[in-house]
C-alpha cells in the first residue's frame, strides 16, 4: 500500500481538486479523502506543496523497436516517459518489420509488459507502409492493436483511405493522419518561407497539410470514423478542424510541444535539431494552435517523441532525419507556454495531456478516482531545471540547455514509485 498525504489533487475528468490524502492499495486507488490514517506497514509520500495530477498519456510516440534501436527502444523509451510524467504511451508502428502483422504486434505489446509502464501500440493502415493494400484491421484489433496509422507516411490513395476509416468505424478504435501532400513538398522538415530560403531549398508549404487535412475530415464526417489528425502544423489546418467539430462528434486533434511553443526561425537557429514534419510554421500558425489548444478544437497534446542518433542529425539539413524526442520536456513547455504564459488552468492542461487523449483511446488512465488505476505524477510546480541529462537514447532537441519550470518529483505506476 501507498498513501500519498497532502498534495493538491487534480482530477481534470471529474474537475475535482483540492488538498487530499490519495491511497494506493496494488494497482488502484482505494481512497481519497481530506485525512486518511496510515495503515500498518503502508509506504508514505508527503506531497505538500506538490499538484498531484493523473499519469500523463501520450498517444504519439516512438520508440523505434523493432528496427532501429540505435535510436531508442521500448526500454529506453520507457524511462524517458517515467521521468516525463507519462504512465501510458501508444506507440507508432512505422517499425522495421512494420506492426502491419500479428506477430510484430505481439512482440510489441509483450515488450512493452516488461516495462514499468503501460505501453500500447497502433497498427498500420496499410501492409508495409505502402499505402496501397489494408492491413488485417480486424485480426489486430483483436489482438490488442489500440488503434491504427501509417505516421511518418500520409495516406493517398482516397478509396484506402475510406475503406480504412469505415473498418475503424466498425471497430470503434481510431486512426490518426500524418497529413502532409507529398507531391507538394521539395525538402521535407523545413517550412517553405523563411526557414527554407535561409538554407536556399525548398521546403514545405502549408498546403502540403491543409489539402489532406481537408480530405480526411470530410471523409471522417462522412463515415463517422474516429479520427485524430496528428502533429497539426497550420492555422487553417487548426480551423478545418474546428468547422468539422461542429458537425461531427468524432473530430479530433493534436498539438506537438514544439509546435505551440516554437516557430520556423527554430530550424534556423539550431538547424536539423528543430527539423520536423510537419514543420515549424510562422507566428500566426502557433498562435492558431494555442487558441486551437484553448477551445477545445484541439483536444490532446503529443509529443511525437522521435529519437535519432547524433550521427544522422549531424548531416547536411537536405539529409538529416526529421523529428526531435519531446518526453522529458512536454509537461514543462505546457506549463510555461500554456498556463504561464497564456492562464490555461492547470486542470485544462492535463486534461490536454491525460484525460483526453486516454478518452480516444479507451484507455483506463487519465483520472484519479476510488477505483482507478494507481497511476499518479507529483509535480513540483514552479521548480526550475536545465534541459539536457536525457533519460532517452537520443538527444536530439532544441530544448537543451534551456532553462525549464515545472517539475516531475515522483511517478507512479500500477502503484509503485517508477520514477
């Protein structure tokens, strides 16, 4: 048992928040209550002066195992959640071999039950990330499959794309886009503006994302798949979205750290360390995602934590891979450009950062309440620290060095102090 005495709790699915004593008992939670007496032979935590807040969910990351674990893999990906706040991430299956069969999928899920962590993985949409013949959906689903995406690689083909959402429909999981019109783009990772003409190439316009943004809601609407447009990049992408949430209850969004908190003149002043794709867009863009992430239009914060060796960063910014790792620095961009900066709530960030994106999901995580999972962070809210000592493989960020605020104290999982 674990009881875990004078924190302020903060349950942003209930809206309940308070001082309260939290009691641990296995992998749930028995009692929450002002005062609770201390049972015999229980691990006691003081919180005071903590936000004790639901584990973190992040619903897009990678950790690039099988295939290409020079980067990360389950395990090194899992202690960088750990020490992020997250208890539960859903990973991407842009794999080698891809999660596009029942036996990648097992090996997947079954490392990820050898982590502290809870660990699901998507399915791909289509056999070898080829994007021309769907995967068995209703054999993964049944084996486990949270949901399913091509990440890394849009979709193109508009029938595929159709069956695929009405087979999700069916199943009732979701499927997330990665919506960038290659035929668009020059040199992908760089916007097309300012950043691609200080390197003189020619990057990626905003229409790369806008036009299949376009598209996939209008077919989402049409057959009533859940679907989540991932990594959202542009302001006009941002009102898609919102002009698609009036009509359909089963829009929905995310929003990268990088992207809220970063614009293109990242990628000129710490080069393939802010490449990403989608890019980092203009001024007006991130404030566009900001106000996206105040209304609701955008209803889950990702970090699309995306590991590469030093090695491959260290190329020409044509040939370096795009994507940075976003773990261990996510909570702390919300609370500095989002409650600091812009009076979020901090109930209204977590939630960003649990309760929704566990909601999409069907996960069992994302609140605190008598009956639910032992899954918890201590924050120490206005501690500062340096960005830089990485729990992940990879440190491939324009975050290091930076001076951060907001800081995870404790996490635990199923129960236990993990982190």
């Amino acid at each position: 048992m674990l009881l875990i005495r004078n924190g302020y709790m903060i349950d942003p699915k209930s809206g309940r928040e308070g001082v309260f004593d939290i009691l641990t008992d296995g992998d749930r939670i028995v009692k929450i209550a002002e005062k609770i007496e201390i049972p015999e032979g229980c691990e006691v935590l003081d919180a005071e002066g903590m936000i004790v807040s639901p584990g973190l969910v992040d619903v897009h990351v990678h950790f690039r195992e099988p295939g290409f674990t020079a980067k990360e893999d389950i395990d090194t990906g899992a202690k960088a959640a750990a020490k992020g706040g997250f208890t539960t991430v859903v990973l991407m299956a842009n794999t080698k071999p891809a999660v596009d069969n029942a036996e990648t999928l097992q090996y997947v899920l079954n490392r990820g039950k050898q982590t502290d962590i809870h660990i699901y993985t998507c399915a791909n949409v289509t056999m070898g990330l080829k994007g021309s013949e769907l995967v068995p959906m209703e054999e993964l689903a049944a084996l486990g499959a949270a949901g399913f995406t091509d990440d890394g690689i849009p979709l193109m083909d508009e029938t595929i794309v159709r069956e695929a959402m009405k087979r999700c429909a069916e199943l009732d999981l979701p499927i997330s886009f990665h919506e960038e019109d290659p035929a668009l783009i020059t040199n992908n990772g760089v916007n097309r503006g300012k950043a691609s003409a200080f390197y003189g190439i020619g990057g990626s316009p905003r229409e790369a994302e806008i036009t299949l943004v376009e598209r996939d809601l209008q077919i989402a609407l049409q057959t009533g798949a859940h679907i989540d447009i991932q990594h959202i990049s542009t302001k006009e992408a941002v009102e898609l979205v919102r002009q698609a949430k009036a009509k359909g209850s089963n829009i929905h969004a995310e929003a990268t750290p990088h992207h809220f908190t970063l614009t293109e003149d990242a990628c000129i002043q710490y080069g393939t360390y802010a490449k990403m794709n989608p890019p980092l867009r203009e001024e007006a863009d991130r404030q566009a995602i900001i106000k996206g992430l105040a209304d609701g239009t955008i209803d889950m914060i990702a970090t699309d934590h995306a590991p590469h060796t030093t090695e491959e960063k260290a190329k020409d910014i044509t040939q370096a891979p795009s994507g940075i790792i976003g773990l261990e620095t996510a909570l702390s961009l919300g609370i500095m450009e989002l409650v600091d900066k812009q009076g979020f709530p901090m109930k209204q960030l977590l939630a960003l950062m649990s309760t929704n994106p566990a909601d999409l999901y069907h996960l069992d995580a994302g609140y605190l309440a008598e009956g639910g999972p032992a899954d918890l962070i201590l924050i120490d809210r206005d501690a500062e620290w340096v960005a830089g000592e990485y729990a992940s493989k990879a440190s491939n960020t324009p975050f290091t060095g930076w001076t951060m605020k907001g800081l995870v104290k404790k996490t635990i999982c199923a129960g236990k102090v993990i982190f």
